[in-house]
C-alpha cells in the first residue's frame, strides 16, 4: 500500500484584472472576489477595500484556525464571534509620508459560547498564537495584535 505524503509547500496562484483606477477583481479556485474604494475615495464600493480586505483575512484566520485547534482538542464551541478594532496610520495610502508599521495596533475581540474549561481555552489561545499564519505576518510586521477571549457560558 502506497503511503499518501500531504505537501508542506504549495504555491499559490491568484490574478487580479484591474476594472478601475480603484476596483480590482481577484479570482482564485474559480472565485473572485472584488476589491473596491468606497464612493467617497472614488470607487464604486462593490467590495472591501484593500486594508479591509486584509484586515478581514485575519478575523477569517483567526476563526478557522480557532475552530481547527479546538476540534482537535475535543472543544465545542457552540458560537464564535471575532471583531476587530485595528489602528490605522493612512499617511501611506494617501502618499503624504512612507509607514513603516500602518497598522500600529489590533485588536481581535473573541467571543465564544462553550462547554470548555478555563485549561483548554488557554490552550486554543496559545496554539492560535502558533499556527495563524495572518497573525503571524500581522506580529512581525511590527503590529501589537492583541486577543480579548470573551467566554460565554453555553
């Protein structure tokens, strides 16, 4: 019997075609996602914005690796809400200064209804600290991430 190996490495491959001087639509798998400035940057607001795009990439990470870590650690979690409250630095996106760090601060609030025990919520917050790759871009890229876990009784 042949012993099926997972890859470690893939490469990713995703094409944006530019509708606009502000809207791009991104496809990937046969998806496409648009990307947009609101109205009042001169877009058509079809879509998130490019730092909306990201930051929303990290509450979806977040939420997936969360529930990975807790499915394998035998954890329910009956709902999960992520928020987030990000500080921006928008001198680099309106070309008045270079940013080195334009988001200085974010905040992830986690609000989650579960069973668990106070060990296995700490445990699922240390292993997301571990495997989430947009967090771990978003540290070190120089960003204060912060996590408020809010756990809620079932």
């Amino acid at each position: 019997m042949a012993i099926i190996r997972e890859k470690t490495t893939v490469t990713m491959r995703m094409e944006g075609l530019a509708q606009s001087h502000s809207r791009t639509d991104v496809g990937i798998r046969g998806l496409t996602q648009i990307i947009d400035e609101p109205v009042e940057r001169g877009g058509t607001n079809l879509g998130m914005s490019p730092t909306e795009t990201f930051a929303a990439a990290l509450i979806g990470c977040t939420s997936v690796i969360s529930h990975k870590i807790a499915h394998k650690n035998g954890v329910v979690f009956k709902t999960l809400n992520v928020r987030l409250e990000a500080d921006f630095d928008r001198r680099g996106v309106t070309l008045s200064e270079e940013v080195e760090v334009p988001f200085p601060a974010m905040t992830l609030i986690i609000d989650v209804t579960t069973e668990a025990s106070q060990a296995q919520i700490d445990l699922i917050r240390h292993e997301l600290s571990r495997y989430c790759p947009i967090a771990k871009v978003v540290r070190a890229s120089g960003t204060k991430l912060t996590e408020v876990w809010n756990i809620l009784p079932v």
